[in-house]
C-alpha cells in the first residue's frame, strides 16, 4: 500500500499494533505454560529503508510517538553495519538508508530473514527501477511492503509502476506491458479509459489525504526536525573543545563571577555551534566532513530533482562558502543575500528568484534577511543552524510562508545529535515564551537563561 502525507506516524501505529498483539499472544502462551508459537507467529522486526538524512529522524519519531518500540539505526563501519544486521532480530523496528541499503545486501540476504513490515520511505528514491536502489529492497523479504510518498509521480507514470512493482511486484504487469497498455494511451493519447482502469486498479492500495482537506487561507505547512550525527573527527574535535571551554568557564566565573562572563560563555556555545555546522569554520587546516553539510546536501538535491525551490537559512555568513562550493560542484544555480547586500540588490534578487525557475536555492543570513522579503516563490525552508529564539526562526520561515504562497511550505530545521544544538532547541521548547519576538525588547536569548540552565548547555 502506498501512503502520501501523515505517513510516518500513520505507519509507526500499524508496527505498534503489531508488536502489541505479538506480546499478548506471548503473555497468553505463558499464562497457559505453552512453548511459544512456531516461527510464523513469532515477534518479527520492521525494516524501514529511508533517505541518509531522514534515518535518526525516523528513530526520534519512534521515540516521540512509540516509546514501547525498541529501535535498531543501521550505520557504522562495514563491521558494525555486520554485527547490527546479524542481531537486528532483537529489535521490533530497524532503518537504514537507501545507500547504505545497496552496499548492505548481501548481508541481508545471507541473514535470510523474513522482516514483518518493509516500509520505503520517500519511495519516490525506487522511481527508476534499474538503479540500485531499488533493485536492492525488493530482495528484502517481508510478510508486508509499504511505500510512503508524498510524490508518488513526479514526472511520468514509469515512476509509479515502479513503487507497485515493490509494493505488488506484477500486480500492474511487466512495465512494457504497463507502457502499452495505461502509460502510452494515458500520455500521448489522454485514453480516459485507460485513466479510469488505471485508477480502479491503484485507488484500493493508496491511503491519501488531499490537500483541499486541509486548504485554509493559506497553504500547509510542516515543520521537521531533522536530526544528524556527527562523524568520528568531528565529534572528537566537539568533545574535546567542549571539555576545554568546561575547563575554562568554570574558572572565569570563579574569578569574575556568572554576570561579567557573560561575553566568554556566549563566545564558547557559538565555537560549539560552529563545529556543529562545520568545523572548517574556525578550523583552517580541517579536511573532513560535516555530517549537517552532508544532510543538507542531499536534501537540497532531492528537493531540487522534485521541482522545489528553496531558501536556506544560517546565522553564519562564513558557512555559505561551504555551501556554495558544494552547490557548484552539483550544478545548482542559486543567489546569495547578506548584511553586504544593497537594498536594490536584494530586490532585484527576490524578483528573480520568485519569477526564475532556474534558480533553486537562495542562501540567506538569518539577520540580513530574516524579515522584510516576499519570497513566496520557494515552497521549502531550511534553517541549517539554530538560532537562539524561536521568533527569529519564524520570522525567516515567514519569508515563504505568507499570503501569495500557493504551495505547501515544508520547513527544515536541522538538528546535530548530542550537541549544544539539541540541547538549544529543547530549551527553546520549554521556554517559549521567553523567546518572543525580539523586535520589540533589547533583551536576549541568553540574558534570559539562567545560570544553571547555561551551564546545562556544556553538561
């Protein structure tokens, strides 16, 4: 079955309600002395396969929404992926990555198992059925495939016949069969029969809300925390600066005390950002990565291959020279607007980028351009680091998100695991009304924190 909109919550229910009843029988079975039930009546995991950057999402909305679920991320060196595989049958749901997925299947395959659920998530990633990516899960075995997709035909019904070939392989036929008999009459001839058999024949299998359900003044909007986890370099350079500034604020506020060290506190959580976003930042001889560059990335490419266009959103001029690189790397075309920018500039800038199909990302300082533009052209937001209120976040959303805007927003707010950044944005949960709109107060973020909730932020 394929679900579009709703869909993670939707389908993290259908695995509770599995596993569930799997207990009960297991309960039932003790109660009555009996050995448990052969193997087709055995508690199974969940496999769910899902862009790299949507994984540690995935696990976070089991947490948030099935705690009961125990959770299983594929990830790690070819070892560890190795151990995690052969022990995945403890768990009552595991995710991976599509990329991850394809380098992976022999394992899988030589683990034999028999998952209960199979869930791809994005499916749109299976739309060529030649590639890797698709080829790999439908050799996963499982009582169950689901395919969750907002955009299940992007661009020609090819796509479509291949989500329902690894839903319902031959359910809509062999694909030249499929060609010949609904996508050709459908395209080139507009066969409304052909349309209607098409239709008769998916229409029981997809679970769709439809976007004039929920059409209001404006158009939806959905806001997504995603979560990324930093690579071994990169968290060795956090942790060890972390232990640092430790070190060292305690002993600047022994000496001057908690209100005259203001500046060094304020100076150390934006060093721990830094390396959060990018450790180059601060780092001139850094040469790794960035696990929130990598995200990012791929993000803007499938958002771009979808026909979005989109405003990227960073307190930190200095990292847009990363982006940029790596936008030009991938042939992306897209403006750039700071505190530098003359204001004729940035008219001219938002005009284009609103009426400019080619240009598909506009990077944006979060102060420079946070408030005052009409940029409803873009349909996506991504704010690449979080800032320290919610208002000035929203403010920037706002940009998109206004009347005039006809598409759904989908904003992005991307979060480093174990970090200052998640723990900023669980404060900014709590303590929401101390974030108010900061146009209107000279006051700050930080000045509103108390001691201990500061130095919560190294803990």
């Amino acid at each position: 079955m394929i679900w579009v909109f709703g869909k993670t919550v939707q389908m993290l229910s259908v695995i509770v309600d599995y596993v569930q009843n799997e207990k009960e029988k297991e309960n039932k079975n003790a109660i009555l002395g009996q050995e448990q039930l052969a193997d087709s009546s055995c508690k199974r995991a969940s496999l769910v396969v899902s862009p790299s950057s949507l994984t540690l999402n995935w696990q976070n909305e089991a947490q948030k929404f099935a705690q009961g679920l125990k959770t299983l991320v594929i990830r790690g060196t070819l070892q560890e992926r190795k151990r995690q595989i052969e022990e995945m049958d403890r768990y009552d749901l595991v995710i991976t990555s599509y990329d991850l997925l394809k380098r992976d299947i022999e394992l899988y395959e030589k683990k034999n198992y028999q998952f209960r659920y199979i869930i791809a998530d994005e499916a749109q990633y299976l739309k060529n059925s030649n590639t890797q990516n698709a080829k790999s899960i439908k050799k996963i075995k499982a009582d169950t495939r689901y395919a969750l997709t907002g955009t299940p035909i992007e661009n020609s019904l090819a796509e479509l016949w291949s989500i329902f070939d690894f839903i319902m392989p031959g359910y809509l036929f062999s694909y030249r069969a499929f060609k010949s008999r609904y996508e050709m009459p459908i395209v080139k001839e507009d066969n409304q029969e052909a349309m209607a058999k098409l239709r008769m024949l998916i229409e029981p299998f997809i679970l769709r809300r439809n976007k004039k359900e929920v059409l209001t003044e404006l158009p939806d909007k959905t806001i997504t925390v995603l979560n990324n986890e930093m690579g071994e370099e990169q968290k060795n350079i956090y942790l060890n600066y972390l232990a640092q500034a430790k070190q060292e604020l305690a002993e600047e506020i022994n000496l001057n005390g908690y209100e005259k060290s203001q500046m060094q506190i304020l100076a150390a959580l934006t060093r721990l950002r830094q390396i959060c976003c990018h450790p180059s930042l601060f780092m001139e001889n850094y040469k790794e990565g960035s696990s929130k560059l990598d995200q990012c990335i791929e993000i803007i490419e499938e958002a771009v291959n979808g026909g979005h266009k989109i405003l990227l959103f960073s307190g930190y001029t200095s990292m847009f020279e990363i982006l940029e690189k790596e936008l030009k790397q991938k042939q992306i075309e897209y403006f750039k607007l700071t505190g530098s920018t003359k204001v004729e500039e940035r008219i001219k800038l938002v005009d284009e980028f609103n009426e400019n199909p080619n240009i598909k990302v506009f990077l944006i300082s979060l102060k420079a351009g946070g408030t005052g533009l009409n940029l409803t052209g873009a349909d996506m937001v991504i704010h690449y680091d979080p800032w320290w209120n919610l208002s000035t976040e929203n403010q920037a959303t706002d940009r998109a998100y206004r009347i005039g805007q006809k598409n759904n927003v989908q904003v992005y707010k991307l979060i480093t695991k174990n970090s200052i950044e998640e723990k900023i944005y669980e404060l900014q949960q709590k303590k929401a009304e101390l974030v108010d709109n900061m146009l209107s107060t000279k006051t700050s973020f930080i000045n509103k924190m108390s001691k201990e909730e500061i130095m919560n932020l190294f803990a």
